[in-house]
C-alpha cells in the first residue's frame, strides 16, 4: 500500500527509514513530507493518481485535512474516485507525533500505520428508519408555539400541551392537543403516544374567540384556552359564552388518546425516557435553550429513510438468561442503557433485543458470559487482528512495554486529540507517551475479558480504557468488575502490576489528569513469548486460548486455584450431597454442556472450563443444594478443569418386582416420605412406587379393579 507521511511542517519528528524497516511492504515512507497538504500537495495528487493505476489503495498519514485531500483526489485526472478506491488515513501527529518523548515514537508510528492498512472489516447488516417528518412538541403552549415556528417549514408539526397557563397564538397554524402524557415508547419513525384529555375545553372545537375568557370572573380560563380547575368556582358562564361552537362541556369524561408520529419533541422539566441512551428521534430540551437550538438544527434533517449498522448477533442457543421458566444470568438486561434488550421469560425464552433501540455499545456483549450476543461492528476476530497488528508491529520495530488505550471514536478521539495540541502548545502537558498505542471504537464497553486477555497473551504490557461523559453509569460499573476480574486473574498467576486500568476524562478540564495518569502508570509485567493465536468468533474459545498462553508463560509456580470476583464468567459450583437427590434437573437447565448425568450410573458430572456461572442450576435446583463459586482452577496445569468430574453420585434403587435400578436410593425415599401420609397412596399404591415404570403399569393391569396411579 502506498503511504504519505507528513511531519506537519517540522512539527513532529518523523523518522522515514526507520519506518521503512519496520515496514518493508509500505511503499514511500522513505520520504517525509513538510507540508503535504500545502505546498506539496502536487506530491499527493501523483500517488493517488499512481495508486489508481496500480491498483493500490493509499493511506494518508494526516486526518486533520481529509476532507481537502478527497478534493484534490476528485481533482485530480487519471485518480480514481474516492467511493471506487477509498483513500484511508491515520492519525500520527496527535497520537504521538506532538508529545514529550516523540522522537522515541516510532515503533509506535510503524504499529498505527500497520493497523490503518488492514483490509476494512465485512460489511453488517442494517436497520431502516423512515420517517415522513410527523413531528410532536410536548410542553406549555408558548414554548411548544416557539419551537414549532423553527420546525415547520420542513415538518409537520403537532403540539402536545402538558402544562396549563401558557399562551397559544391567536391564529391556530398547526393541530393542537392538550392533556397529561400517559405513555410514550418507539423510536424514529415509530412512536406511540397515549394522553389523557381531561380539560372540558376540546381545542378541535374551540375557535380562539375568547368569549370564554371574557366571560370567566375567575380567570380561570387564560389563552391557552384551558380551564384551570383549581382556580374554577363552576358558576358556568364560560358554557354559556360558547354555546354556538360547544366547546365546553364540564360533564365530559377523561378520554384516553393516542396517536403515532415520527419525531418527538419533549420541552418538560423531566423527560419521558430515564435510560441514559434515548431512541432515536426523541429530544428532551427542558427548558435549555442551547439543548433546543441543537435537537432543532438535528429534528430539521430527520426526515426521509435512514440507515445504522445491526451491531449485534444473538444466537439463542447458547442464551443462559433462562431455562424451564426459570432466570440465570439477565447480565445483558441489566446493562443496557437504551432499554433495548428484554427478558423473554414466559414466550420463547431467552432475550430480545430491539434493533431501533440499540445505539451499539457492545456492553451487553462484553457481559455476555456464553458469548450468545457477540459484537458485530467490527465482530472481535477483526478487532482482535487489529490489536494483535499494533502490538506484533510495535514489537518487531523495537518498542517495548506497548500499552493500548482504547476509546471511543467519538468523545474519546476529540478528548485525545485536544490532549496533542496541548502537549505541542503546553510545557506542562506531556502528551501520549511513546509505549502508548491508541485503539479507536465505535464504543469502549464493545470490548471486555477475552480480547484484554488475548492483548496480553500477544505481548501487551497493560490495557487503558478511556472513560468519558459518553459512558453510561452501567457501563463504567461493568468495565470495573470486568477490569478487577482481569487483574485478580493476571496477578494471580504471578503477573505483577495493574493490567487494566479504567481512565476518567470527562471533558477538555480533566486533561492534566489524564496526561499525569498515562505518563506515571508503570509498566506491568507481560509474558516472555507473544502468543500468535488468532481470535475466534466463539468467545469462550477465544478466552480459552488467552489463558492457556497465559498459563503457559506464567512466571511463577500455579497456585491449586485463584478465587475470582462475584461477576467472573469463570467458576465451578458446588453440590450439597446431603440435599442433592441427583434428579438431574441441572442438567437440563444448563445451557453450556457444564453439567450432564452418566447413562451407566446415578452421577452428576461437570466441566469446569465450560461452566459459565450463570446460576440456572442453582436456581433450578428443587433442593437448593448447588452454589456458585467463582475462580480459574489450576490443577494439573490448568487440565483438570477440561476434563469431566463427578460432583456426586447415589447407590442405584433397584425395583421391588424385577430389581431393575430406576432410580437413586436417596430420591425413591424422598418420594415416599412425602406421599406416605398421602390418602391416594396407601397399600399397594404406595408399593408401587417402588417399581420401575415397566412394572408398575404391569401390577396396574393385573388388578384391574384397583386404582391406577396412572389415572390419579
């Protein structure tokens, strides 16, 4: 691939032939450029146009002028166009080119660079929006008129009034609703809205004459044209006023209303939605002007049919949220901070996840212990490759301690970006030092466990993970029992130091701290031998191979166990003997094949390594004699938890009739202890019990005067 680097006019020391070593299959990095998108920019024009006849893709090392580089690049005679031959570029100046310690930074430069020539990852599928522009204001009639005027050259506008006492202009542009909303749930495109009107003035009939408010010796009746009932002495001459339209009727009954539109407006103090992530297509305002010139400047270009990624994949099979009506794990519920995955308990089992509502967050997938929802934008085995691209690069040109910073794309590359200028401008700021490898996502809870482990089994010293005003709280608690799983896991292999490191930066102010956070964390202790293993698709398999490379290179003797957090995905669960009749409903409520029975002898088996901890044996268990316990099990190396052993197991219970075992000793006593004093089972009923289902249907029919159990 053809790469342009540019040192930004001698602003950042680039190193060009060091590059070029450390990256052999980059052509022109030999050449540093002072000011490319300048005086030089002649230089970009001849490689795109050199690219489009070779057939090769050309990365810019510059976002700061992309924009003008794709207009030279449609400028330009013989390059191709950038929607046939996408042009990449990668950020090398504020991400370590415009730091303290920059001219150590370029096995850094080389690992940004790799990773920016990846291919671009597979395309996902989509979910549509349409909307023709219905657009509903909700809140007291001045300010819902104010924000209507803006909007109603490019929508239909209807107004909600939720408060009384505010005034309504006299000429009636646009319709008019007034009540208390009683639900509102949808998104772009699809809201349903439900009111109550309850005010005797119905504002269809109402004509804005203002006989009524003429005629009220209360005032009670103001130019919103409802009637304010705390303030009404029902002397009626407001009715009399309005007798030809009949707009007024105080024996009219509440009404229940409704009615879908495709934007919602929201001006109320409290807004109708509480989760931190609001569907798309509503706007809460309040009473903040600057939150309603923004939702204005949006609700204007939200019309017409839109396109966002499906970020998530859900296989149900391996769902452990619910089994035989029964809740394990609801981790994924709990987390989401749009609302959009619910329990299924009752209908299909499972969870649901509404793909309107979901703003692609990952953090139900990162908690996801089974992996049943997985990431999709990218999927982990290209986030993964990315990860394992910086750190080998980095490796191979030199670096050493490679630290990851993941952010998000959106607050956290603006946040890292002021943190460059400030440490080009700032003696005081530092900037990224050159061990630190900056990862850009569409959102830092989309990555947990299994690819922070597999960072450190390819060779990272720690993971940082940037936290900003775009966290929801469920997200930051997650990512911190995640994080705490990690380093108790690490650290107890013998791993010194803290492996993963949440980072606070909530805006421009807390750029000080952050700075002296990445400059003074010191380097963790990482393994001798990078593992080359590629993740999978399969979580759990991806995990596994993290800890068997992690095992492997441990730099201690393994301890018998290491106990893990309560959130840990990793565990065994213990068994009361004394309670557990081995009926084995367990087994069939465990959705990772942890638990099974043998076929030769009452037993209760488990894997350990397949064991996810979700709690549906436990909560299944008609004994409560199964608990849970956390921790990573490290006998024979590790192999002791791959291999099947028996949690408990019962003397058979032969039938009375045949001595065929049917069942356990322990189980066939405990029936009979609880049916003995029972009217239908006495005598021979009772005996029964103790036969195999063969013969006890035989018994039956040879008494066929006798009750049938069978019929009971």
């Amino acid at each position: 691939m053809k790469t342009l680097i540019c040192n930004c006019n001698r602003t950042m020391p680039l190193d060009g032939p060091a590059l070029a070593r450390a990256l052999p299959q980059a052509e022109g990095l030999q050449t540093v450029h002072n000011l490319l998108c300048r005086h030089e920019a002649v230089q970009f024009q001849r490689a795109a146009k050199s690219a489009a006849s070779a057939g090769e893709q050309l990365l810019v090392a510059c976002t700061q002028e992309k924009r003008l580089f794709l207009e030279l690049n449609a400028q330009t005679e013989g390059a191709l166009p950038a929607d046939e031959q996408p042009i990449r570029f990668v950020n090398l100046r504020e991400s370590g080119g415009w730091s303290r310690d920059a001219r150590a930074a370029t096995p850094k430069m080389a690992a940004l660079i790799a990773a920016a020539q990846l291919p671009d990852p597979d395309p996902v599928p989509t979910v549509s929006y349409r909307s023709a522009g219905r657009l509903l204001v909700i809140g007291a009639g001045e300010a819902a008129e104010r924000a209507a005027a803006m909007l109603s050259d490019k929508l239909d506008v209807s107004l909600l009034l939720s408060e009384p006492g505010s005034a309504l202009p006299q000429a009636r542009e646009r319709l008019v609703h007034a009540g208390r909303v009683t639900q509102l749930s949808g998104w772009l495109g699809a809201f349903q809205v439900r009111w109550e009107a309850g005010n005797p003035i119905d504002l269809d009939l109402c004509t804005r004459c203002n006989a009524c408010v003429d005629a009220c010796p209360e005032g009670a009746i103001g130019f919103d044209y409802q009637v304010d009932l705390s303030r009404c002495t029902s002397h009626r001459a407001c009715v009399k006023a309005c007798a030809v339209a009949g707009a007024i009727d105080f024996s009219r009954q509440p009404e229940s209303l409704s009615d879908t539109f495709d934007l919602v407006l929201d001006l109320r103090s409290s807004p109708a939605f509480t989760q931190h992530a609001l569907p798309q297509g509503y706007f809460h305002a309040g009473a903040d002007t600057a939150k309603l010139f923004d939702a204005v400047l949006k609700l204007r270009e939200l019309t017409g049919e839109f396109e966002k990624p499906k970020f998530f994949q859900y296989k149900q099979k391996l769902c452990a949220h619910s089994r035989n009506e029964r809740v394990g794990c609801d981790a994924c519920v709990q987390i989401c901070s749009a609302r959009a995955v619910s329990s299924e308990l009752g209908t299909t089992g499972g969870i649901r996840v509404e793909p309107h509502l979901c703003v692609g967050c990952g953090a139900c997938t990162t908690v996801c212990p089974t992996g049943a929802l997985a990431y999709s934008y990218p999927d982990a085995p290209t986030t993964a490759k990315r990860l394992r691209t910086l750190l080998t690069t980095y490796a191979r040109a030199g670096g050493r301690d490679a630290a990851l910073l993941l952010h998000s794309q959106g607050a956290g590359s603006k946040l890292l970006g002021e943190l460059g200028r400030a440490a080009r401008t700032d003696a005081s700021i530092h900037g990224l030092p050159a061990r630190v490898l900056p990862v850009e996502l569409w959102h830092t809870a989309s990555v947990g466990l299994e690819l922070w482990l597999a960072a450190k089994a390819q060779g990272a010293s720690q993971v940082f993970v940037l936290l900003t005003d775009e966290e929801a709280p469920e997200y930051r608690t997650a990512l911190a029992e995640q994080a705490e799983i990690a380093n108790t896991l690490l650290q107890g292999l013998g791993y010194a130091g803290l492996h993963v490191q949440l980072l606070e930066a909530r805006d421009a102010r807390d750029l000080a701290a952050l700075d002296a956070a990445l400059r003074s964390a010191p380097p963790a202790a990482g393994v001798r031998l990078a593992a080359t293993f590629a993740a999978q698709s399969d979580k759990r398999a991806t995990l596994e191979l993290a800890l068997e490379h992690l095992l492997a290179q441990a730099p201690q003797a393994l301890p018998e166990a290491i106990a893990l957090p309560a959130a840990s995905p990793l565990g065994t669960i213990e068994v009361d003997t004394g309670r557990c009749t081995l009926c084995l409903s367990c087994v069939g409520a465990c959705p990772a094949a942890a638990l099974a029975d043998n076929p030769d002898k009452p037993q209760l088996r488990f894997i350990e390594k397949n064991c996810v901890q979700c709690g549906l044996c436990a909560t299944t268990c008609p004994e409560d004699a199964i608990t849970l316990q956390p921790r990573l099990w490290l006998a024979d190396e590790g192999k002791a938890r791959k291999q099947a052993r028996v949690l408990n197991e019962a003397q058979p219970y032969g039938c009375i009739r045949c001595g065929k075992p049917f069942g356990t000793l322990q189980a066939v006593e405990a029936m009979l202890g609880r049916l003995a004093g029972h009217p239908m089972f006495q005598g021979d009923a009772l005996q029964r019990l103790r036969m195999c289902g063969d013969c006890r249907v035989i018994d039956i029919y040879s008494n066929p005067n006798e009750t049938r159990i069978t019929d009971l």
